[in-house]
C-alpha cells in the first residue's frame, strides 16, 4: 500500500493521527469517523502557483462519497441549521485551476461555523495567510486546519433526523490553525491560531496560541517530521505575528 506521507506534497512533514487520511488532489483531509467530519485538513497554499490565472469560486458543495453515508455530513445537516458550511482549507487558497477549487467545496473540507466567525475574523485569517504566502521569500506555505471540542463544555449537533441514518455533525467549540512556511534559505516559521466559534472583536495576533498546548486539545502531534531544537523552540511559544 502506497504511503500517503511520501506521495502527497502536503504531509511532508507530518500529520496528527486520524482514522482515516483522504488523498485529494491538492490537499489531505485526517478524517474522524466519530466527528462526522475532518479532524484536520493539511494544504499547502496554491501549490500551482506557476499558473498566472485565477478561475471564479465554484461553489458546488457536495458530499464525499468516499465516506459511507452513516459516517459522512450531507448538504441537508446544514439546511435551516444557523451554521455556515464553513471551508477548512479555503477555496481561495485553490484558484487557480477548476479541478483544484471544486475539491475545496466537498464537505469533508467543512464543518459547522456561525456566520458571525465564519464571515468575519475566519476569513480575515484566511487573508492573513495568503499575504504571508505572497512574499517574497516564502518558498511554500503549509496550513493545519483543525476543529477543535472542548470535552468540559456541552457538545451541539447540526443534522436532518429524517436522512436514513439519522445524521448528526457535531458543532465545534473552536477551531486551530496552524501555518509553517518555508522561506528562500530554507528556514522554518510557525505560528499556530486557536480561535473560538463565535463572533470575535479581536485582532488576529490576540489568538495566537502555544502550539504544544494546542496539540493536546486537537489530539495530535503537529509537523511532526520536522527534526531540530528550532522548531521546539517555536512551539513552546508564539512568535510575533507577520505583516498583513
């Protein structure tokens, strides 16, 4: 069986456990049967970037028939929920093919975020991303995605209890995003993102989160083929904040 690590670009240095890792074209998806949806996406941002042009957002949400349908969310969970269906690696971050952006839109890239973090300060991260991935010395930029459920807080569920299975997706609490980019010499940057799934006033830099603490809240190692006291360093604090 062909080792998912030494194929796709995305996992080269590692991945938290999951129960079961989807192989996308462009991006890795660490599925959790439990949850119902990804317990972490892995991308790395317009990986195509040797295509000038940019193609317009696809907006055809599906589900990903390569779960089983007693395991996987379907459009209808989210009807009349209050939730968005809310991208984990952003169709953004893949626009520059068709093929590329239409995978962003199945639904085991999503999970439930109200509209008010979703529309606001999770797209204003999104953004943040893409300006560190435009500069100049940023060779490739690897984003974890990961939802996050806090175990000491009640746990809500979206879904239509007239589907066969009786469907219910699991709302979380928050969500992690963690981005290692590799500049021109080589040199590895971390910042690590915990951000609660409700309106937020703050600024993106107040989320800023110590990587090893977020770890043992998603349940996984993160880059963790990534060898050298340098990095431990970075995880055991946040750096500044770049440029956005």
């Amino acid at each position: 069986m062909n080792d998912p690590f030494q194929i796709q670009r995305e996992l080269r240095y590692g991945a938290p456990v999951c129960d079961e890792i989807l192989t996308g074209r462009y991006f890795s998806i660490g599925y959790s049967w439990y949850f119902r949806q990804a317990k972490w996406v892995l991308e790395i941002v317009n990986p195509n970037s040797r295509f000038e042009w940019e193609i317009e957002r696809r907006d055809n949400f599906r589900a990903d028939i390569r779960i089983p349908k007693r395991f996987r969310a379907g459009l209808k969970a989210y009807v009349k929920s209050g939730f968005d269906r809310g991208h984990l690696s952003a169709s953004a971050n893949h626009d520059e093919l068709e093929i590329q952006n239409s995978e962003t839109f199945l639904l085991s890239n999503m999970s439930p975020q109200l509209p008010s973090f979703n529309r606001r300060i999770w797209r204003e991260l999104e953004m943040a991303v893409r300006t560190l991935n435009e500069e100049k010395n940023i060779l490739e930029t690897y984003v974890l995605t990961a939802p996050m459920f806090y175990f000491d807080r009640a746990v809500e569920t979206i879904g239509d209890e007239n589907e066969r299975y009786g469907i219910d997706v699991p709302v979380p609490h928050a969500f992690a995003k963690s981005i290692l980019a590799e500049d021109s010499k080589g040199r590895l940057k971390l910042w690590t993102f915990e951000m609660e799934n409700k309106k937020l006033e703050g600024k993106l830099e107040d989320y800023l989160a110590v990587t090893y603490d977020v770890e043992q809240k998603v349940g996984g190692v993160f880059w963790d083929r990534v060898a050298g006291g340098d990095l431990h360093s970075q995880k055991s604090r946040p750096r500044k904040m770049w440029d956005y």
